[in-house]
C-alpha cells in the first residue's frame, strides 16, 4: 500500500477572503483566528458576532505532486477520513465525490482524475443552514428547545455535530472544514479497508472473531494473517487465504490475561495485527489494540422489578462516572495531551464509566485507546439528541446506516466499550415522538425504524459482543410504558429534579431508580478562568457577559437561590465563583451517596457532566482548561471504592453510618466518630469496629446524638467520621446538624508551611487551631495541579498537599503566591 498524506497546509477562501493559510485537519474558525481574520470567539460576547462564518460558503484547497509509480496501481482511493459537512471535492477540477455527513468516512476513487506531476484538490464547503431550511420547508421537525434564545434551529436535518448548534452549555459557533486525516491511498493487489473484532470468552479461551474488510476484491488470492500479541509476546496467530472483498478469521488467545475496569484489576491490552500477504510480501496492514474481558448490561427480574447493571468478567460492578461531551467547540484544536489529562483525571476520582453523549461526536480513537488503558467502560450513544429526525426519508437513514457502521466497526473493538446507545432524551421529550407525528415528532413507527430496528441490527452484526440500549433515559416495555421514562423499578434515568425542578439536595435521598445516568447541578469556573472571557466591569454576576455566558435559562438565578439556601452571601465576587463549586460538590455528594448506599437496588451514577467545551458556567467538574472543580475533589471520595457515609434524622436526634464497599473481597476495620464544637472541643467520641462484605452496601451503626442537636446547639456542633481499614483503606466524611450558613465558625488561624520543593514539585502542610470547612489553597497566578482542594479539618491533624507547577518555580516564590482560604472566607 503507498500512501500519500494530504494533511498539512492548505489555503482557505471565502467571504470575500482569498486563499488564507489553513491547516489540515482543522476548522474555519480555528483557520481565521490563526490569520486574525476574526477575535477569540469565547471572549466576552464575540461568538454572536461571528454567526456569518457558520452561514457562508468556503473552499480549502492545495496542489500535491503524484510520481509516475504512483499513478502505476490499479486502485487509488481518496479517504477522507472526516468532512464538516457538506462538502464537494473536485481533483483538477474534476468532481471526485461528495459528503453529507461529518461522522462518515468518505473513500472516492479518484484515479482516472490524477496526473503525473502536479496535481489540485479543491474541497468546497457549503453552508448548512441553506440545507437545513429546505428541509424544514418540506417537513418540520422538533429541535431541541431547552435552549430557545442560542440554538440555530435544524440541526437535526443534517449529520453534524449537534451542539455545534448551540446547547445549553456552549455556543453556536457551525463549523466546517476537514477535520480529521485525509490521504491517498495507493495498491494493485488489495487494501484494507476496515478491521472489526468481536470477542467471547470460552473457558480458559478468548475466541476473537476478527472481520476483514477490503477496499474491493483482490486482483489474485492472497493470504491474510492475524497476530495477537501481549507486551510484545506472541500469543496468537491464524492464516488464510483471501480472494473475496470480506472474509472473517478466528484467533484463539489461550489463558488469556483479563482486562477489569478502574480499581477492579489490570487494564491487560492485546495487540492485533492484521497484514495481506502476496507469497510472503505484506502488502498491507492494519493494528488494532483490544482488551480480552466480558462486559455486559444484565437485565433480569428481580424484587424491585428489573435489574440494571454492569458485569465484567462475570462480577456486577456499580457504575460510578460522569457525562462526556467534546472538549472544545473547535475539536481539532483538543491536543492527545489534554484528552490523557481529562481521562487520567476521571479515574483519579474513582470513576469506571463515561457516557459519550448524542449531540456531540464520536470521539477521536485516541480517547478511546485512553479510556482502555485506564479502566473507564464507555457508554456510547449514538450521535441522535433531544430532537425529533427524518427517519421517514429513505436518503436519511441509508445515510445513517453507514455512519454507525464506520462507528461500531472503528470504536467496537475498543476493551472500553461497554454499550451502544441510540439516543439521548428522545423518549422524553414528548415533543419528538409520538402516535400521529404531530407537531414536529417523529411517530413511533418512524422513530423505531431507527432506534429498535436499524441500530440494534447493525451493533448485533458489527459488535455482538456489545449491548444496545435504544434511548437515554428510557423504561423498557410498549409505548405507554416508555412515556413513563424515568420509572424507578426499571431502565435507566435522568434526574433533574434537583436543578430544574428546583427540589431541594435532600430530595435525591428518595430516590431508588435503577441507574441515573444524568443528574447535576450548575457552578461556575475558577476567577482565572472568569478573567480570560471577561473585561473587570464584567465581573458580576449580573453583568452582560456573565449572564451572556450561561447557557442555561435559569442559570444564574438558581445557583444563587439554593446558595442562599446553604451559605451565607458571598462577600466577593471571587468568593462567588468558588462557593458555587462548594455547592455543586455538595449537590452531587448528597446524590451519589445515596445510591451507593442504595446498592444493589442501583447500581450506577453518571453525573452531568465531566467536562467543557468553552469557558462558561455549566455542570461540569473539570472547566474548560482542565482545571478541577470542588466538585471533582469532592467526586474523588464519594467515588472512592470504599465509602464512609451517614444519614442524619435531626428530628430522631440520630446518624445512621454506612459502609459501601466496591471491591471484590470484604473490608473491615475501625470507625472513628467525633462530635466536636466550633472551637474544636471534643464532646463526644466513639469507635467501633465495623466490615462489609464485597460489592455492597451496608448500615453499620446509629449514633445517638440528641444532645447535639437541640434549637441552639446544632449551630455549633459539627460531627467527623472516619474510617480505617486493616489494611490501610481510609474514608472519611462530615456531617452538620444544619445549613452551613447556620454553623457559628469561628475564624481559624490557618497556616501553610512549603515542606518540600524540587522546582515543579512542592508539599505544602496546612495547619489550623480550630475545625475549618471546605479548605482550598490556591497560587495566584501560576497554573498548578493539587493533589486535594475543599477538604475539612480538625486542629490536632495537620494535612499535607502536593503541589506540582507547569514550570520550576523557587519554594520561596511559591510562598509568596500561596494563598489558604476556607468557608470561614466566603462571608
């Protein structure tokens, strides 16, 4: 196979502007701002002014040169391995093929169109919003509507990337562009077009079904070989030979090594190597890396209707995790670096499972790789989100077909994967299915020619070993029974009763769904985060471009009113910003405590959302630079594999402690309860030793507190928990006996001593005189990663934090930036 790389420079035209230097793969926006043809879109309110790009037409193109043994093979193929989105391609003025769908990949054959020597490629995008409004004129179809005043409106006629669009947590900023690899490809005998494997485990055997895909039939037989290799160790291989365009192999690794999930083994990764031979020549090869494992959705009755829940390698495991969305707007600009840094982060907090959510993309097959090497299961939805589609137009779902195939066959073989999704929140949005299509939605016949027939079959023939799941949420059974979306004895469930529905924190303690694979709550990022989009005048909250930036229509107001509810006001604007993480921890906390206590009867929590794509307020617990929220210290215990956590009844006077426990083996050891005043006297203390046996929950004792919750004392009494395993595990945990805005803290004397420093590395040990709430330190100025932030403390347990910099920076310039502060601060 000769290949001929076409990434690189290219030369972009349009709105008036004449062959501007670009680069492939890219974007137009990202190409504009590199030519300064137009400011950052994220500052301030710059994006409204930039919605013409996203309505224009442009056109990339280059010269390339093509040797006369090149132009010798029988085939050559233009693979372009993504188009954003409708795109026209012309070779020496030719037209070679057009596209219609950023998910694809696009192979034209474009040899009768090359010439030796120099040669032109022209790809000219067209607007999409043209295309969106014909189709609209022939049938409307419902759009997503929660986000009314920053949607363009028909997103969901054509194959892109939804949230491109605008969503209720980033811009609409349509881009176009080629937007991934695009390249020649050369042969005479045969090409590779596509590997797919599939796996099942047979006894001590993994049995790999291994799917050969060529470009088109091979111009004489050739043998095709398989090699499976475990750290650069032989472990398996097969030969055969090959005269058809398709052709399946079966590799059979003996004692294989198992691939687990974060905190439940080793992530053992598999080489699969894939080669065309012609009388012992390779003449092509493809490599993909799997892990060997089972990973299956169980579904069965049980006593509180279905289960839902994960099995890996024959053990249920309770799903802990978060929602994904692409990590920038522009993503061709999200670096392999910044993806290993947000996935390195999710399993630091303890997480096994990301959700890819529908109105973004199907990720890079680095995140994927990533997601193997570090134990995070994927849920991958399908890229359909909260709108109605044309599933009545034959052109549409042939397209479509062809999209999930490119999907499942590239992403499938991935140890990661967990489930294939159809959708999110089509079922419960009522306004995009129902009986009579009436008022925009697709009926259901409509809506199951998708979702219950063409995904499912595809994801069986491409993935078998892969389970499918038609929506997100979605309560199995007839239409009736999937309008009841959010049914608590069966499928799965998005919460969000708590934010939208303004339900207080405690409300999440009633619930005993299944699986909730979408809740959360709002907070906004960092002050230097603020700074970047922001000019001073800016920073109010109730200033232009703040409220410009939140995305979501009650925003603003609602993080302040459960504030208000929890904390005392702010005293700064600064303090604003961190104390609506504090309150975005605690909304989480409160939520997935309890379902881990809940277990077995739930058995995953997702948190909306892990990450962003801009700088804004939104769900998220890691913003958009990659710095963490309090909510993802916060994420780091409550996910933690074993869990300390407490249930306080005022009105009983009592605090029941529980035991959760993720590993496969049982834990015990001590309990450590203490009832102290806010000047850190002691009043009361307990131990006992306590266990809980593998993959469960359990409620180990009830503490009587009547004492310390009366009218005026529960101002002033804080109770800490702590638990310590025989074998080093620790938990530890809080409870107030009312709001923190009601607890009387005194002001601590809270001191920071730099312990050890080698230039990038610095322990920092904070002590305090009395206890103190939600501690965070912070270098001003100087980008850094902590090992914890938004701890509490007790006078007589000094804490020691790492500290690593972005650049060597002196112990003594460190001290002058490290800044302590705490709750007692924010008021």
């Amino acid at each position: 196979m000769d290949i001929l790389n076409l990434n690189g420079q290219w030369k972009v035209s349009g709105a008036g502007y004449k062959e501007l230097d670009a680069t492939v793969p890219g974007c137009i926006h990202t190409d504009l701002m590199k030519a300064g043809i137009i400011p950052d879109p994220y500052y301030r309110d710059n994006e409204k002014k930039l919605m013409w790009i996203g309505e224009t037409d442009w056109e990339y193109s280059r010269c390339f040169n093509i040797d006369s043994d090149f132009l010798q093979n029988r085939k050559i193929l233009l693979c372009c391995h993504g188009l954003d989105t409708l795109a026209s391609i012309y070779i020496n003025g030719k037209l070679a093929g057009k596209a219609d769908n950023m998910f694809r990949r696009w192979v034209f054959d474009v040899k009768e169109h090359l010439v030796e020597g120099e040669n032109s490629i022209i790809v000219k995008f067209a607007s999409t919003v043209p295309y969106i409004k014909e189709k609209n004129s022939k049938r409307y179809l419902f759009p997503a509507g929660n986000v009314e005043s920053f949607r363009v409106y028909g997103s969901n006629m054509v194959r892109k990337m939804q949230c491109n669009y605008g969503w209720d947590w980033g811009p609409k900023c349509v881009t176009c562009g080629i937007w991934k690899d695009i390249e020649l490809k050369a042969y005479s005998i045969a090409g590779i077009s596509d590997v797919a494997i599939s796996q099942k485990m047979e006894g001590n055997e993994a049995v790999l079904k291994i799917r050969v895909e060529l470009y088109d039939v091979p111009s004489k037989e050739i043998d095709v070989v398989a090699k499976a290799s475990f750290k650069g160790i032989d472990a398996a291989s097969v030969k055969c030979k090959l005269k058809d365009q398709t052709t399946e192999l079966e590799l059979v690794i003996k004692n294989p090594k198992l691939w687990w999930p974060n905190n439940m083994g080793e992530q053992n990764l598999y080489d699969i190597e894939i080669s065309l031979m012609d009388n012992n020549t390779v003449i092509d090869k493809m490599r993909k890396r799997t892990g060997l494992r089972t990973l299956r959705l169980i579904r069965q009755p049980d006593e509180w209707g279905e289960s839902f829940y994960f099995s890996v390698n024959g053990v249920p495991f309770f799903a802990k995790g978060a929602n994904w969305i692409p990590a920038d707007t522009f993503v061709t600009r999200i670096s392999d670096e910044f993806y290993r840094l947000l996935i390195s982060e999710a399993a630091n907090a303890n997480m096994n499972f990301l959700r890819v959510w529908g109105g973004g993309i199907y990720e890079s097959d680095v995140f994927y790789d990533l997601c193997d090497e570090y134990g995070i299961c994927i849920w991958q939805d399908f890229m359909f989100a909260c709108s109605a589609y044309p599933a009545y137009d034959p052109e549409f779902m042939e397209n479509v077909k062809y999209e999930a195939i490119d999907n499942i066959k590239r992403i499938g073989s991935h140890a990661c994967i967990a489930l294939f999704c159809g959708n999110n929140e089509l079922e419960q949005i009522r306004a995009c299915v129902n009986k009579d299509g009436s008022n925009g939605a697709m009926t259901w016949d409509e809506y199951k020619s998708l979702f219950d027939e063409l995904l499912p079959r595809l994801v069986a023939e491409y993935a078998p070993h892969v389970d499918y799941w038609p929506s997100s949420p979605h309560t199995p059974g007839e239409d009736e029974e999937r309008e009841d979306y959010n049914n608590p004895n069966k499928g799965d469930a998005h919460l969000w009763e708590v934010w939208h529905g303004k339900k207080p924190f405690e409300w999440y303690r009633t619930c005993t769904h299944r699986f909730n694979s979408e809740f959360g709550f709002q907070s906004f990022p960092q002050p230097s985060i603020v700074e970047e989009f922001t000019l001073p005048e800016d920073r109010n909250l109730t200033s232009y471009v703040m409220e410009y930036h939140q995305r979501s229509g009650i925003g603003n107001t609602t993080i302040m009113q459960y504030m208000l509810s929890w904390f005392k006001l702010p005293n700064s604007f600064n303090m604003l910003l961190w104390l609506s993480q504090i309150l975005q921890g605690m909304a989480m906390k409160y939520a997935v405590e309890h379902w881990r206590r809940n277990m077995p009867r739930g058995m995953g929590t997702l948190y909306w959302q892990l990450n962003d794509c801009w700088p804004c307020p939104s769900w998220s617990s890691i913003d958009y630079k990659g710095n963490l929220k309090a909510l993802h210290y916060m994420a780091k215990k409550f996910y933690a594999p074993v869990l300390l956590s407490a249930v306080e009844d005022i009105e009983k006077g009592t605090v029941d402690i529980y035991l959760t426990n993720d590993y496969q083996e049982s834990v015990s050891g001590k309990i450590n309860c203490k009832v102290v005043d806010v000047s850190g006297n002691t009043l009361m203390e307990k131990s006992f030793m306590a266990s809980v046996g593998p993959n469960s929950s359990v409620a180990v004792s009830t503490i009587d507190v009547k004492k310390y919750v009366d009218e005026d004392a529960r101002r002033r009494h804080i109770m800490f928990l702590e638990f310590v395993s025989e074998v080093g595990i620790t938990s530890d945990n809080v409870v107030f006996f009312t709001r923190p805005k009601h607890i009387e803290l005194e002001n601590p004397d809270l001191k920071a001593e730099i312990i050890e420093s080698d230039g990038k590395n610095h322990k920092v040990m904070i002590t305090t005189n009395k206890p103190v709430l939600w501690i965070w330190i912070d270098i001003e100025g100087i980008n850094a990663r902590y090992s914890d932030r938004f701890f509490h403390m007790l006078p007589e347990k000094p804490v020691t934090i790492s500290i690593t910099t972005e650049n060597k920076i002196e112990a003594g310039d460190i001290a002058r930036c490290l800044k302590v502060y705490s709750l007692a601060d924010t008021f």
